[in-house]
C-alpha cells in the first residue's frame, strides 16, 4: 500500500511513522510517501488524519504500477530524455567488454559518428566460466571514464557484484545490473541510495512479477531512476541462446511506468538475426535498444558470435530509424 501523506507532515514526522509502521518513506513530486507491504489494505485509523491519498495493490508491484502513476517515468541520460511523452528510443551501442585502449577509442568514435549519445561496455564479467575473460575491473572503467570526456557521451557498464558497486556507480552514468545479479541484494539497496540511472536486466529464469519487485528495492529506497531491461529467457528452445519475451514486454508497457529498454544480443546469441529483432522491438514503441558491436568480432574476448561488426551496427541504426518513425518514435 502506499500512502502519500498531507502537507502537515514533515519530512522527519514521515520518518517516525515510517518506522513506528515498518513502512518505506520516500520524497516523491514533493509529497512526502509511506510504503508499506501490499498486505495492507486500509489506512490504519491512526493515520487516517495524516493521509492525503492511498493506493491498495494486489501484489508488491506498487511503485512501478501504472495504477500509482499513469504516466511513463522520464528519465535523463546525459542532455537526452527518454520515457514520458518523449517518443525517443536510445540506441545503446558498444563492445560486450572493454578490451582495449584502441577497441573502445574505436567503439566510441564509431557511437559518436552516429549522432548516438550512450557507449556500452562491461569491465565486471558475470562469466558461466571461469576460465572465461573477466573483463578488465577498474582499468576498464577509467577507459570509459576517458572515453566519457574525450568525447561527451555518456557511458553504461555492469555491475557483477556488491564487491564493485561503488567503483561502477563512481565511474558510470548509468549503473546496468545483469540478468545474473537480478536478485543481488547488496547490489539493489547500493544502487537505491543513489541519484544515477539504473538499467535492470530481467533474469533469465524470472517470473514478470519478480522482474518488477527486484526494481521495487531500488524505487523504494528513493531511487526513482529505473529502467528495465528485457534480454530475453530461457525456455524449451535449444537453437537460439534465449527467447526474446515481447509479450512480456507488452504486459510491462500496459501496468508498469517505467521505460523499457531491450537487448536483442543476448536474447538470439548470434548476429545474424539482431538487426531483424531490433525492428520488431522498435515497432512496439520502446524506449531503447542495447545492441553489442565490436570493431573485429572474430577477435571478441567475450561473447564474439552476437556482436556486430561497426558496418552492421550502423546498417542496423538506418534499418530501425523508418520502423521508429512508423511508430511516432525517433532513434536518438
């Protein structure tokens, strides 16, 4: 339940209540807000005075609840807006992991020759295998970190577990949580306490509901910055590494307010189908695409058969701009 409490309420009142009520008390458009569990259903008698509205859900998909707020969250990367009445869908590009000084030079220049804003790129590798690149740690970040001011964009990276979170938050503009680190409890509470954009990733084996309740930990620490991130889950099929949920995605965009951003890489696994996907994830009027392109895929420390080549990805990007535009959306 949530209740949005009166005028007459200070913010330090709100934080007596909050835990006299083992309730979560956020500052949201200027009100003062109580969170309780969706087990509530009616505003206790004492705090009926103090209460200007309430919502009762029937599960713990409150904030994120197009019945809480009808309209899209915006959230701003950089100089670009996205969610809202925008109409805008990010185009994300970039390397799986950050390999090299030369490979992300070459990654940015080729986002930034697109008129693109946003750099991709892992520097903490959730591997299944141990024996498989782990990516770079710190050093990776300081790359996109140069990258960020050599030349003005703004820069997207994993988190692969609460051990890094500080150095991902510090180095980042927008802090991406892996499908394998959904759960990460130490991960959504860091990333609540924070006022950066936060793009999570739906696990692979995860239900809609839980996709949505692993974003409320963030929302209701006062982080009202969430993305969610459709990569695609694992089902009976065996030729394709995931299957891609649109249906899924169609549930999100009609009861949840916050945008959805899809990765069609990591759903097929193989390039030769991404640029196909993209234009069936921009016709359903999304709010952003991340797309992994490798200046020499062949020679990909990580994930090598689902990066595109730098011509592919920008014969992806003229491909998916008149799909946009079919749909009243603009590929920034």
């Amino acid at each position: 339940m949530i209740l949005k409490l009166n005028t007459s309420v200070s913010a330090n009142d709100a934080a007596q209540l909050a835990e006299k009520h083992k309730a979560f008390h956020i500052h949201y458009n200027g009100s003062q807000h109580l969170i309780t569990s969706s087990s509530m259903k009616e505003v206790p008698s004492e705090l009926a005075a103090k209460v200007e509205e309430s919502w009762v859900f029937a599960n713990d998909m409150q904030l994120a609840s197009r019945a809480f707020q009808q309209k899209t969250r915006e959230i701003k990367i950089g100089d670009l807006t996205i969610g809202g009445d925008t109409k805008n869908t990010i185009l994300i590009g970039g390397p799986c992991s950050v390999e090299s000084l030369e490979q992300i030079q070459q990654s940015a220049q080729l986002i930034k020759s697109q008129g693109l804003t946003t750099l991709r790129g892992g520097c903490y590798k959730p591997r299944t295998s141990p024996y498989s690149f782990q990516g770079l740690g710190l050093e990776g970040l300081k790359l996109l970190a140069q990258m960020r001011e050599e030349h003005g964009l703004s820069v997207i990276t994993e988190v692969r577990d609460a051990t890094h979170v500080d150095e991902v938050i510090e180095h980042s503009d927008i802090i991406q949580i892996g499908a394998k680190a959904m759960y990460d409890q130490g991960i959504l509470r860091a990333c609540a306490k924070i006022n950066k954009p936060v793009l999570l990733k739906r696990g692979f084996g995860s239900t809609l509901q839980e996709f949505v309740q692993a974003a409320e930990f963030i929302l209701s620490g006062g982080n009202d910055q969430v993305i969610l991130c459709e990569r695609g889950i694992r089902t009976f099929e065996t030729n394709t590494r995931f299957t891609l949920d649109l249906c899924g995605v169609a549930y999100l965009q009609e009861y949840t307010n916050l945008p959805i951003i899809l990765d069609p890489s990591h759903a097929l696994g193989y390039r030769y189908g991404i640029e196909k996907l993209a234009k069936a994830c921009v016709a359903m009027g999304i709010d952003g695409l991340l797309i992994e392109a490798h200046p020499d895929p062949s020679v990909a420390k990580s994930d090598a058969a689902q990066q595109l080549t730098h011509e592919q990805f920008v014969a992806l990007k003229s491909a998916i701009e008149p799909v946009a535009a079919s749909v009243g959306y603009k590929i920034v």
